[in-house]
C-alpha cells in the first residue's frame, strides 16, 4: 500500500482540509443511546450496570457485589504477572512519579499594610473516577498515567473502573497496574454506563467528582453529557502522530512510528511533512509497505492509513513548522537537523518527541510525561494531564475596616458604573459604621475604647 503524497504549497487547499478536519465525537444516534443509558443507570443503578454487563459485554454477572475485586483480588492478578512485565510497570511507575512530583502547587497568601489579606489555598479533589478501557485490548499503562498524577495530587479516594472481556494476561496486567499504584478497588462495568455509575452513584461504585481516561465514542459521548454533573479530564479523539523530518532521518525509523501510531484504531492519523528535496519519498513508501505486511495489526494499520495517513512535501523548515503549528497534533516528533531548535518553534502540540532516539512508544509507557494528551486540535488550548488537573483552588479574602475604607471609593464608583446599587450600600453601612477598630487593627492588648461622654447641658 501506499500513502498519499501532497506538495506545499501547490496542494495548500487539500493539506489545509486534512490537517484541520471538524472533530465530533458522535454522531445523534450515539448520542441518542447514551443518554438513554445514563438515564437508566441514574434510575436503577447497579440493576442497570447488571443489565449492560450482559448486553454489551457479554459477562453472565448476577450480583452486584460481582462487579466489584477488591484490594486483595488486584493483589493476586499482581502476584500472577511474569516478572518482567511486573518489574516493567515498576519501573514506569517510578519515573511517571517522578516527573509528576515536580509539577505539585503550592498556594500563597498577600498581606497589605491595612491588614488586608488575600491568599490562594490549594487542596486535592476528594475522589476521582479512572476509565481504563477493555475489550479487544487492555492498557495497564492508562492506569498509570491517570492514577499517579491523582495521588501525587492527594487525591484521597480513587474509583477504578474497567469492562469486563478482555485478554486474560491484558486484564491481568490492568488490576496488577491498579494494585501497583494503590488502587483499593476495580469495579467490571465499561462504556456509558461505566461513567454515568461514576457521576451518578449506584449502590455498589461511589459517586466521584471529576472522571478521567480515554474511550470508545460511547464513553466519549457519556463525559461530554455529564460535564457539569463531574469534571472531565477532555473528550478526546483518535490518536494522531505528525512527524517532521528532513534528509537526515531513517525512513525505517519514520515509517515505524507511523504504523505505532495507526495500529490505535482505524480513525487515528500519523501524518509526516518531509523537509527538502533530498528527503525522499520512494524510500519511506517501501518502508511503510515492508512494515505493514509483516504487522501483527495489520488490517487496523492499513485502515487508518489509508483513512488518516498523509505524506506532505515542504521545501524549508519553516513551512514545516507553520503546517505542525497549524495541525497542533496530540503527538509531534521532530526528526531533522538542528532538531532542538527546530522543536522550540512548535508551541501547539501535545507532547514533543526531539531528534532519531525518541520514538512517540517511549512517551507511551515509561518516558516519565503524561501519555493523556490534547487530541483533535486541542493542543492550541489545552495540556497533557498532569496532578494540576487533580486539584482545585480556594481564594479568601479578609478586609480589615481600615483596608476595607481604603477599597470603598473603587467599590463604589465601580457599583455604580455597573448600575448595582446594593453591592454600593453593602459597603456604604460598613463606611457609617467606624465608632470601633475591628480587633485586627487594636495592637495586642489595648482594650476596647468606650465612647466618649457627652457634655452636660450645664456646662
């Protein structure tokens, strides 16, 4: 197979079209169905969950306490992991926290010479729900990009939720992640009805604040309709890899993190913008075709990049970078000269991978920076996931009277500007009312004053 093959700026139009395509995450019968779900699921609860489980999963469950493993089940799938995967997600775990610990917040606190205070306080949501999707495949490295970020925020409860198919050493893998990053119980329940037992509460899975982790378009679909019941993390899309690279680069290399990319799903993209004329496109074509044949994800692969992939002709570097900017990708690899430099001038993308020795698979599973990142554009405003999205902030205000007369004018004149004259008088009475110090303004000790005595009529 071959992927099409586009020259800049001759063919501006059609790259223009393919690098921003209109991102929906489902189309009205989806949409349709999930809120039926949700609305079961809000009704009925783990009744409901019951009935999903058999109808979508296929799992012959008849009790709700089956759809809850405790902490001592996720212990045994942990013990039954080969050493190697076990000392693999040890690892990963180590670094993900690492890079995490570094991005923890702290709050402040301003003081004015009136005694007035202002302080920022910072505190972690109290519980979080994790989506790790199943079915065809099993990711323990979704359980630890969105578990640890939420502990090293203090997250006090996590709530793990994962369907119940799957490949058995996959599914094993998945609890022994969630044993790993102390995770006290896994609820079996997927798809819409997954997230709306995680908004809603049902008898057996806790109601959260805030659900996290990627899914299919149902789950997708379910986060959008009940943002604003919890938060979410983002509706995300299929994944997409953009890869610069110029002559320097192996088209082995190139062609490889474009198959890793495509074996997602059949709607993720892997577009590659080759810089120059002595980057040439034969060699990257054979090497695409070459790797195909020979992939495990074959039918998944040729899919996507027949549906998403794209090979665009650019003859500078800075065109390059105007087209990665534009496409603001979820992952964007930089393999050419000068690559650090070239990398700087790219703002918009998820997640940066420098030079020939970083593949995009490094980011995926033991790099250390969040793999849940902006999809669909998104880069232009939204950031990788990370413990800043666990937490939540307090302001607090604290006005002595004499701070307080201090901000009265600006108060005023703005409340009237606005039309709002309750918000004027609610300080006008504190500005009619000065015959005593608040205590912030008495020093230690002195006591009250006592008003003065009026003189006798006499006098």
């Amino acid at each position: 197979m071959t992927v099409p093959v586009l020259p800049y700026p001759k063919e501006k139009k059609k790259i223009v079209e393919r690098l921003t395509p209109v991102f929906c995450t489902s189309d009205a019968k989806t949409e349709e169905d999930v809120r039926k779900i949700i609305s079961r699921v809000r009704r009925d609860g783990d009744k409901a969950l019951i009935h999903f489980s058999r109808k979508f999963d296929h799992h012959p469950v008849t009790l709700t306490k089956a759809l809850a493993l405790d902490e001592a089940y996720l212990r045994e799938a942990w013990d039954q992991l080969p050493p190697d995967l076990s000392q693999s997600l040890r690892r990963a775990r180590a670094r993900i926290t690492r890079f995490h610990e570094q991005q923890r917040v702290r709050g402040f606190r301003l003081t004015e010479p009136s005694g007035n205070r202002m302080s920022q306080q910072i505190f972690p949501l109290r519980s979080v729900g994790v989506y790790v999707p199943g079915g065809a495949a099993s990711y323990p490295s979704t359980v630890l990009m969105n578990v640890i970020p939420a502990k090293v925020a203090g997250v006090p409860e996590i709530v793990m939720v994962t369907p119940p198919s799957g490949p058995a050493l996959g599914h094993r893998a998945v609890l022994g992640a969630a044993h790993l990053c102390g995770v006290k119980t896994v609820y079996l329940s997927g798809g819409a009805q997954a997230v709306a037992a995680m908004a809603y509460g049902t008898e057996t899975i806790p109601r959260v604040d805030k659900i996290v982790g990627p899914g299919n378009r149902w789950v997708a679909t379910a986060k959008r309709l009940l943002y604003g019941e919890i938060d979410i993390d983002s509706v995300a899309g299929p994944s997409e890899v953009l890869i610069v690279a110029d002559h320097t680069a192996k088209m082995e290399m190139v062609a490889a993190d474009m198959l890793a990319q495509a074996e997602h799903d059949p709607d993720a993209a892997a577009i590659v913008i080759l810089v120059g004329s002595r980057a040439k496109v034969e060699p990257l074509q054979r090497a695409i075709a070459e790797q195909t044949r020979g992939a495990q994800r074959r039918e998944i692969i040729q899919k996507s990049l027949k549906k998403n992939g794209l090979i665009i002709r650019v003859k500078t570097i800075e065109e390059a970078i105007e087209l990665a900017n534009l496409r603001a990708p979820e992952h964007c690899e930089v393999i050419t000269e000068n690559a650090r430099e070239v990398a700087a001038q790219i703002r918009d993308a998820g997640a940066l991978f420098i030079g020939p020795w970083t593949p995009e698979a490094v980011g995926d599973y033991v790099a250390g920076p969040n793999h849940v990142l902006p999809t669909a554009r998104t880069a232009r405003f939204f950031s990788p996931l990370g413990v800043e999205d666990f937490i939540k902030r307090n302001h607090v205000i604290e006005c002595t009277q004499r701070g307080l007369m201090a901000l009265a004018p600006t108060v005023r004149t703005l409340a009237s500007a606005e039309g709002l004259d309750a918000h004027r008088a609610a300080v006008d009475i504190r500005m009619n009312a000065r015959e005593s110090k608040s205590p912030e303004e008495r020093p230690a000790g002195e006591p009250k004053r006592k008003p003065a005595r009026r003189a006798s009529k006499r006098a």
